[in-house]
C-alpha cells in the first residue's frame, strides 16, 4: 500500500503543474475550444491513474526483473549471453517504453508517414539494445566511462555533420524519449544487478551511466541509417484545428482502439523475454513469478490509459495552446512561458527526484539533491527558451546547441569525478520525461505551426534534443566545482569513498 500511495504522489507531482499552467493560460491567454477543454480534462484525469498504475507496476514487476536478470547474467560468466541479453532487452524494453510511442506517432504524423511510426521504434529500439550491451560490458572489463562516451559523441558529431537538420532533430528527440519511465527504471535495475555481483571499489560508479550510454545509441542508428538509405526531403505540417474539433467519444474511442493493441504487441517480447528467462535463467520462486506478471498485468493497464491520455487529450491541447501562442501580437512572451513550463516539468518529474535522492545517497550527503534539481532545472529551462527562439528566429539552428553542448561535455567529463560522468549523462536523459514528450514538444509544433517563417519538422524537433542536452553540462558544472572544493581540503575524490567527500551547499 505504501507503494501504490507513492506512486500517487509521483503522478499527481509529474501531471497537475502542467494542468495548473494549460488552466492559467486557458482563462487568460490562450481560451480553448470547449470540446478541447474538456477533454484535456478528461485526458489528465486518465493520465494521473493509468500513470500511477503503470509506475505501481514497474515498481513491482519490471524493476524485480530488470535487477534479477543482471545478477543472472553476470553469474552465468558467459560473454555471448550478457551481449545477446543487451540486444535483446535494450530492444523490448524501449519499444515498449510511452515516451517513445508518443513521439514516433508525432513525427509519423508530422511528416505525413514519410517516416512511419514502426520505422522508428525498430531503428531507436535497435540502438538502445546495441548500446545497452556496450554498456554491460564496459561494467564488466571496467572501461572508463568518460572515455567511453567520447568516442560515441565525437562519432555522432560526425555523423551529424553529414546529416539534414531534419534527421539531426528526429536523431536527438528519439535519444531523449528513449529515457522514460519504463526503460529508465528497468535499465538501471539491471546495472544494479551487474554491478552488485560483479562488485569492486567502483560499484557506486557503475551504478550510473548506463541509462546515458543507452541513449547514445538511437543518434547513431537514426543519423546512420538515414545517410545510408539517402536522406529523404521531408515536409512538415499538423492540422491543428482537424485535431481540436474531434468530439470527446470519437477521440477517446479511437485512442482506446489504437493503444490497446500497439500495447499488447510491445509488452508480448517482455512477457516472452520472463517466461524464457524462467526456465533457462533466473528459476525464481512461484511468489516471485506471480509478482513479476501481476507487475506486467498492472503495467500494461497504466500504459493503455496513460496513453490514451495523451493522444485524446494532452497533444492536441499542447498543439493548440502553442498555435494560439504564435499567433499573439507579442509573441516573444512564448519565451518565458517556455522556461516556465520547463522549470515545473523537470522539477516535479519524478525520475528526476529519485535521481536526486539516489545521488544525495551514493555520495553520502556529499552533494545534495536539491544542488542537482537546480541545475537540473536551469539547464532544461534554457533549452525550453533556445527551442523556442529557434521557431521565432530562423536563423537560429538545433546545431548551435548540439555540437557545443556534446564538446564541452565531452572535454568536462576528463575534469570531474568519475561518478560525476555517470550522472550527468544519466541526468540529460531522465530530465525528458513523459511530460517532455507529451506537452513541452506538442506546444512547440503549435507555435511552428502558426509562425509563418518556422517549420514544424526542422523547427518544433529538437526540443526533447535540447531538454535532454542542456542538463548535461550543468550537471558536469557541478562536478568541476564539487572537485575543485575537494581539493581544496586536501582530498581524493577520485579514490575516497563517498562517506569522506565534502559537502557541496549553495552557502559555501
């Protein structure tokens, strides 16, 4: 019970300010269209629950599993097997992961099926399974992490250059819907379990980064794939108001159709994935067994009506606050309601707060959590305010933000802690969360929609890019000062244990 009334909290924390900001702006800005109104309502109502069902479920079924196949394979000594593992996994877990589904459905609809939504579940899906099993490995022969993330950086820079600004933004935006709330939970319990078997003076450190390498994977495949097969010019539009005037039943049905069976068919690998894995590797006990499905079972409801949520209700209302924004005398004023609604979506995400706690943890109070949710928050607010100067002002591109952002953080992981390297890599993608996917880049698309010298593919894309990006150099910002005062008092922090590295507080 208590479990189910912290997932409560979690979903009410992660969706009511985004609802208080539409309402605020519903009555004095932006007034919607009834239907719209109610069933944005209706859309929020759903998303709470199906939300606290879904993290219920993951919490008692897709954790458990994630941990108890990591232990397993490290157990079981054979290489083959942990590398078929991460493909495998790192595949199921993320085509099944929301955030995903909602952005793939955006850039199908967005680029009138040029790019279908199959498409580029299997393409992102392949790449995090192929990083996911880089990065077991790398906990396994204890390669060095910032080295590690260099040459996968440096390497999609250079894909990057080589690419069109379109697929460089589906690239990045697919890097940070990748980091959701089924996949980050999942990813991290199965380092866990690696790292606890396998052990050493650097198991801390190896409990962050792999939900950060995992990521890296889809900007290589997405970026690869598109020079190999030839980019393909792609065009950009929404039919903003097509999606206002559907009625309340007529959205809701359809919605409830689609989502159902595009659930049952991503979560069917994992349910495969537990019964083969019952009988060759893990052989866990009846309760455990039951626990796992019952898990599933709850997972696959949240999902179905958190999703449900989302495409009735939040997207098209995300749309067309934004079209509505773009369309104002001044419509500079998108910047500060930008930052705005930045600011709250990370701060009361929960993956974000249990990173926070997690960090405040493995440091023993060394850095506290509320120093990470603020640069958490500064990093994903100035992303939110670059992206909509992007929109307003062409001359601005996604680049400018990339290529110096990737740089700096790949020269400021060789000036911090180790472990500083992990979380922030680890931070950039869990600060896009669900509400990143679901409203900061459908509020975007409408404000490209109506800004007559914008374009909604090259333009509203690369906000997940840029909230997922930013968090990363502030967070290695931290580091270099949390380094810098160790030092300072004559202390390793390379070396010393987290009980004995010095307090970082906004005071000192």
């Amino acid at each position: 019970m208590n479990i189910l009334t912290e997932k409560i909290k979690e979903s009410l924390l992660a969706i009511l300010p985004i609802a208080v900001i539409v309402l605020v702006l519903h009555f004095v800005l932006t007034p919607l269209p009834n239907v719209l109104f109610i069933r944005f309502l209706i859309g929020t109502t759903i998303m709470i629950i199906g939300l606290t069902i879904f993290l219920f479920g993951a919490e008692i079924g897709v954790v458990p599993l994630g941990e108890s196949l990591g232990s397993g394979l490290v157990r079981k000594r054979k290489l083959w097997l942990m590398i078929a593992a991460g493909l495998l996994l790192g595949f199921f877990i993320t085509i099944a992961e929301p955030d995903l589904s909602v952005l793939a459905s955006q850039v199908s609809t967005v680029t009138s099926n040029a790019i279908t939504k199959l498409e580029l579940l299997v393409i992102v899906s392949g790449g995090v399974g192929i990083l996911l099993a880089v990065a077991l490995l790398r906990i396994v022969f204890n390669i060095s992490l910032a080295k590690l993330f260099a040459v996968l950086y440096l390497l999609g820079l250079g894909l990057a250059v080589f690419s069109s600004p379109d697929y460089l933004a589906i690239a990045f935006d697919s890097s940070g819907a990748t980091t959701g709330s089924m996949s980050v939970p999942f990813i991290l319990a199965l380092g866990a379990g690696v790292s606890s078997v396998r052990g050493g003076r650097t198991v801390e450190e190896d409990s962050f980064g792999l939900a950060g390498l995992s990521s890296s994977g889809p900007v290589l495949t997405v970026l690869a794939i598109s020079l190999l097969t030839g980019s393909r010019e792609l065009h950009g539009h929404l039919e903003v108001a097509a999606a206002a005037n559907l009625g309340i039943v007529e959205s809701y049905s359809q919605a409830l159709a689609q989502v159902s069976m595009e659930v049952a068919l991503t979560l069917l690998p994992i349910v495969v994935i537990l019964l083969v894995s019952q009988f060759t590797l893990l052989h866990l006990t009846r309760r455990q067994f039951s626990q796992i499905v019952k898990g599933l079972i709850y997972t696959y409801i949240g999902l179905v009506m958190f999703l449900t949520g989302v495409h009735a209700g939040f997207l098209h209302t995300g749309i067309t606050i934004g079209y509505l924004l773009g369309g104002l005398e001044y419509r500079w004023v998108v910047l500060p309601i930008g930052m705005l609604v930045g600011i709250t979506i990370v701060s009361a995400e929960p993956a974000v707060n249990v990173l926070c706690e997690q960090v405040e943890t493995v440091t023993g109070g060394a850095v506290r959590r509320r120093i990470i949710l603020v640069a958490l928050a500064a990093g994903v607010g100035v992303a939110v305010v670059f992206s909509m100067a992007r929109i307003l002002v062409p001359a601005i591109q996604l680049w400018m933000l990339v290529f110096p952002v990737l740089l700096s953080a790949i020269v400021l992981s060789f000036f911090v802690p180790p472990l500083f390297v992990g979380i922030a890599y680890d931070s950039g993608g869990i600060a896009s969360g669900p509400m990143t996917g679901t409203f900061i880049l459908a509020l975007t698309q409408g404000v490209a929609q109506r800004v007559e010298t914008a374009n909604v593919l090259t333009d509203a894309f690369g906000v997940v890019a840029a909230c997922s990006l930013a968090p990363i150099v502030s967070i290695m910002i931290v580091g270099v000062i949390y380094r810098s005062k160790a030092r300072k008092r004559g202390l390793d922090v390379e070396g010393a244990s987290a009980a004995d590295a010095p307090s970082y507080t906004p005071d000192q």
